[in-house]
C-alpha cells in the first residue's frame, strides 16, 4: 500500500470565510435496503476495509458511523475487536448480538476515544446538507478520537450523480477528488476503491497522529489570570506580563497554541508532563465534562494530540490585540482571549 501526501491547497485563513453550501433536499441516512442493492459493489468494499484493519494489530476497538445493518463492521467482533455501530435510521435490521445505538452523530456524538473509526459514505451526505465547514468540523473531530480514521465519500467522478446533489455541490469547493482529500491537510494510503454511481471511490486511511506532524502553529499562549491568554511566541520561557505598569505571572505548566490545518483553525491546551498531570485522567476527566449537560458552556471540543494536547474550536471573535512588555521588558504583540475553556 501506498501512502502518499498531496499538495496542501489552503483557502482563506480565518473560519468568518467559509462559504457556508446551500442545503439540499437529500437524506443522510438510508434504510435497511442499502445493502441490498445492484450498483454497490459492496463486497468488495468490505474487503478492503477488512484487510486494513486486521493488518493494524493495534486495533481493539472500533467505531463505524452510518453502520446502517452492520454489514462493513461485523465480522471484527469475531476477530476480538470491540465494535459499536451508530445509525440516525429508524428503518433498520440489525443482527442479534451487533453492538448498536441508534443516534445521529452531528446532535449526538459523545466524546470517546477508539482505535479506529470507520466514516464511510457519509462526510458528503453531511456537506450537502449542513455545509462544508460542519462536514470538516466532524472529520477533525472523529480524527482526533481514534488512531485510524477509515474513510470514503462520494466523488467527482461518479458520472451518474455528478449532475446533482452532493457530488454536483462538492464541484463547487474542488476540482479533482485529489484536491478533496488533498484540503485536509494530512497524508493518508489509499486502501482500494468501490465501484457505486458509475465511478469508483477511493477508500482513504488517515492516521491521527499525522495531526502533530502537519498541523501549523500560528500562535503560542500561556495564562493570566489578569489578562487571559497571553502570546508569547517570541518568548516562550516568559514567566510575567505587565500592563499598563501593572503584573501579573503566568500560570505554570500549561500552554496554549493556535494550530491551523487545512481550511480549519484550533485552540490547543498542553498540560506540561512534569507537573504530574495524568494524560489519561484528563482524558476522561474531558469526556465526562463533554458528555455532560454542561458542555453547552465550553469551546466546542475536538479531541486530543499527543503533541499539543487537547484541542478546541478557535474563534477570532475570542481575540483582541494589545502592546505588552513580557519578562525582560521585551514588547512583542500579543493577543489576549476571553474564551469559554475548563
């Protein structure tokens, strides 16, 4: 298998400029007859994802969304993997013993982490309907709960379905379904391809720790009590701010980044290791926070980086720009944020 990196294509640089996609009339969900029929080379797809997956021998736990009847998922639980499958379709005919939840993912979606996820034939379901900022929202939100993200959605060269719906609709962001894939901004191996809609569509891995890699820092913050987040790029060993002659120190072992990939922007809190933080305790401490009724309060949540730690939606509105003299009375400009994070 071959694994292979795209030219990065980056459009505009703030999220205020995402031209939100008209909404179509279309379903994002199917009924139990999905599998059934003549133009979905199903089998064959299976195949492909199968072989992917037994292949990573890391691979404990697996999540498929839009599982419809469990067909592409099934078989891992006689290979020893945990699966859950998620469908919004009530119309369904789940196998006894398929480990399901009926949900729909873009009200729904619980923070949890697994070893891999399986998002097929649903991320142009939800651009066409939502938009494309919501569709790449949730793509960066379930890479940043897994460690294999296993993906397919439908493309531009599917002739019989170019003429409308999603696939006529992506023709207005992308040019090729290399430059789709391509505005993630991540590597990613090609798995196989499925032959549906009269094309093929290519079946994609994308590994979240390519996140740490490729993800850009724009900023770096640490906290003041006074002041909120503070930048602190151009120094980042400063231990106080002071403004308008007044001081204030920063808080330890913690630091904030602005991180851009692809079209999105985010807000990363990086606990330091030393301080005796537990990853794992966080983690879960996170998830609870999030799977609470008290979510609504906080910056939206994406998941977790190794490298940068946890990471939220950013949002220029949060940010102001001041003059400020750090450690040594060195002035660097610095941007202050009132946000909504623990």
């Amino acid at each position: 298998m071959k694994k292979c990196m795209m030219l990065l294509v980056l459009t505009s640089t703030v999220l205020s400029s995402y031209i939100f996609a008209e909404k179509l009339n279309c379903p994002t969900a199917d009924d139990h007859t999905y599998f059934q029929r003549s133009f979905l080379d199903k089998h064959q797809k299976k195949e492909y994802v199968k072989k992917y997956v037994l292949s990573k021998k890391d691979i404990k736990t697996l999540f498929d969304i839009g599982c419809n009847n469990g067909y592409m998922s099934q078989d891992f639980l006689r290979h020893g993997i945990d699966v859950l499958g998620v469908d919004a379709s009530d119309n369904l005919q789940v196998p006894v013993g398929y480990p399901f939840k009926h949900l729909d993912i873009m009200k729904d979606l619980e923070v949890k982490y697994y070893d891999c996820t399986l998002f097929l034939s649903v991320y142009h379901h939800i651009f066409a309907n939502r938009s494309k900022e919501v569709a790449d929202k949730l793509f960066y939100k379930l890479l940043l709960r897994t460690k294999y993200l296993v993906f397919d959605c439908g493309t531009l060269n599917e002739k019989n379905r170019s003429q409308g719906g999603p696939i006529a609709l992506q023709k207005k962001y992308f040019s090729s379904d290399k430059d789709l894939l391509n505005h993630f901004g991540l590597p990613y191996e090609y798995i196989g391809s499925w032959a549906t809609g009269g094309g093929q569509r290519p079946i994609i891995a994308f590994e979240k720790k390519d996140f740490d890699e490729y993800a850009q820092v724009v900023d770096i913050f640490k906290k003041s009590e006074k002041y909120g987040l503070v930048s602190v790029k151009d120094c980042p060993s400063a231990e106080k701010i002071i403004i308008d002659g007044k001081q204030d120190t920063f808080v330890s072992g913690v630091f904030y980044y602005k991180l851009k990939l692809g079209d999105c922007f985010f807000l990363a809190k990086k606990y330091d290791t030393r301080a005796g933080i537990s990853t794992e305790q966080l983690k879960n401490e996170v998830a609870q926070l999030y799977n609470s009724s008290f979510s609504k309060r906080y910056a939206d949540f994406y998941g977790h980086s190794d490298k940068y730690g946890f990471i939220y939606e950013w949002s220029d509105e949060y940010s102001s720009q001041k003059e400020v003299v750090v450690q040594m009375k060195r002035k660097v400009t610095c941007s202050t944020i009132d946000n909504k994070l623990l």
